[in-house]
C-alpha cells in the first residue's frame, strides 16, 4: 500500500513538528512494508527538514505536486510555472498591501519585506479587530509562514523572478479581504495552463495545472507499481482534494474541511491529537 501524508494540519502539531506518536507509527507502516510519501504545498527543502528533524525518510510530493522527489533526493516530476505568464499578475499584486502573496521555487520561498510587514501588523492586532470567524485562521496562517525555514526577504521580487535561472513553481496569495483574493483568484484563473486551488478560504495557491497532489501521488503510485485502489490518502484541506479525488481509501482529519470529510472513508481525530497516528492504525487493522 502507498499511504501519503498532508503536512500542516495534518502530519504537523500546533508546534509545526512531527509528534513521536505520529513518527512512530509511520515507521511502523514502514517496517510492514507499506511505503509512507508527503504530499504537501511546503517546498522539498521545508518538508525535507521536518522529516529530517523526526529522523524519518519518505518520498515527498512537495508544493502542490509541482516537484517530486525520492527518498535517495533525486527529483523524479518537476513541473514550474511559465513565468512571463504570471508575471503582469504578481505586479498587480505588488501594488495592493492587503495581498500577502509568496513565490516559491524548487528550494526557496521568496516574499517581500513590505509584504512580511504586512503580515507582522495582522500578527498584531487585537482579538476584537479580527472577524471571530477568521481569528484562528488568521494565526494559523501567520503561524506557518513564520515556521517556514526556507523563506529568503528581498526588497523587490522582480529581482527574482528576473533571473532566467530561478523557476517559479507555485504563487499562495493570502488576504482578509475576499473580494481581493477573489479578483487575485479571476486574474490568475484568465492565465491559461494554471490549476488555482487553496488550503484555507482565505488563500489561493496557483500552480502548473498539471502539477497538483493527486498527480504527484499517482505517479509515485506507478513508479512502485502500486495500484490506486492500494493507495490511500489523508488530510486537511481543499488542495488535499486531488488525491482524495484518486486514492482508495480517503481519511479526513477531525480538523479537516467540510468537503474533505463529506467524501472521506474515515475520520480520525485532529493534528493536535496525533491524528495521523490514529489514522494509521485504523488503516492497518481494517486489513
């Protein structure tokens, strides 16, 4: 059985590491022979060093299935952005200070100090200037974009995307304001060749449209001559709705969105609870 892993929500605690409940049972899985992969939107390098840290070795599926990547590190799929295509939109955005946008390449994530500004005053307001509904969204985001360990600050992102060396694999736009995120979301979607999909409401995160989860799990899939009913998939969020759309057996976390637990096999508790952990032993014992 291959058996592929979300990062954040999923695999990661509220600390953003991997629990020993949830390292231990992956190794276990291992021992059976089942082979464990990361499918997440985290760049190689970020979701190699969390696996790393844990003392663990997996294939990883990383930003959205744009790059895969064997446990030996060798990159087995690589499918980047056009960036003459993309660029008109990433200058619109330079221009709006409530669009919090990353670019990330295969082994960087690049932001703008002004835009990494922007995020550090959301980070400061209060509770009561802060939606209810968007309070604990707001932090989780803010959370994981401080614990990325691969984001370089550049005064202008024009100077990265200028480099002809430097492949733009995935854009994430963030915002509390929706109507900008949706016009980010309508600008982007005019591009041909792009997949638009999100991780939370507020985001949107732009990739090749061939370079998604499910593609990046299927082919690892094939690469092991696993068939998809062998495959079996868990996670949180709508960019994990590829591979639920061609695993076998689908789990959602107890923290998960709507959708993903509407079309899950299983629901195991949440990523604070070692979920993934819970989510294992139902996988192995139900046969």
């Amino acid at each position: 059985m291959l058996i592929a892993l979300d990062m954040d929500g999923t695999l990661l605690n509220e600390e953003g590491e991997i629990s020993k409940e949830n390292k231990e049972a992956i190794l276990h899985a291992q021992s059976l022979g089942h082979i464990v992969i990361i499918a997440t939107g985290r760049s190689y390098m970020d979701a190699e060093r969390q696996l790393r840290l844990a003392d663990l070795e997996c294939p990883v599926v990383s930003l959205n299935g744009a790059v895969v990547t064997l446990s030996d590190r060798s990159v087995a799929a690589s499918t980047p952005l056009n960036k003459q295509d993309i660029i008109p939109a990433l200058c619109w955005m330079n221009e709006i200070p409530e669009l919090y946008y990353e670019v990330y390449t295969e082994d960087n994530v690049y932001v703008e100090l002004d835009k990494r500004v922007q995020l550090e005053k959301l980070a400061s307001l209060k509770e009561d200037e802060v939606p209810e509904e968007l309070g604990w969204l707001l932090q989780a985001m803010i959370d994981q974009q401080f614990q990325q360990a691969a984001v370089t600050y550049v005064e202008n992102m024009e100077e990265i995307w200028s480099k002809e060396e430097n492949l733009i694999y995935k854009t994430l736009v963030f915002s509390l304001n929706r109507e900008l995120l949706k016009e980010a979301s309508t600008r982007f979607a005019a591009i041909p060749g792009l997949i638009i999909t999100a991780s939370h409401v507020n985001n949107v995160e732009i990739n090749h449209t061939d370079a998604n989860k499910g593609a990046g799990v299927s082919l690892l899939a094939a690469r092991y001559g696993i068939p998809a009913a062998q495959v079996a998939v868990m996670g949180d969020s709508y960019n994990d709705l590829p591979m639920f759309e061609m695993a076998g057996y689908k789990i959602a976390m107890e923290n998960a969105a709507p959708v993903l637990k509407q079309t899950a096999d299983f629901i195991t508790s949440s990523n604070t609870e070692n979920g993934v952990a819970a989510g294992l032993r139902h996988l192995l014992n139900k046969g």
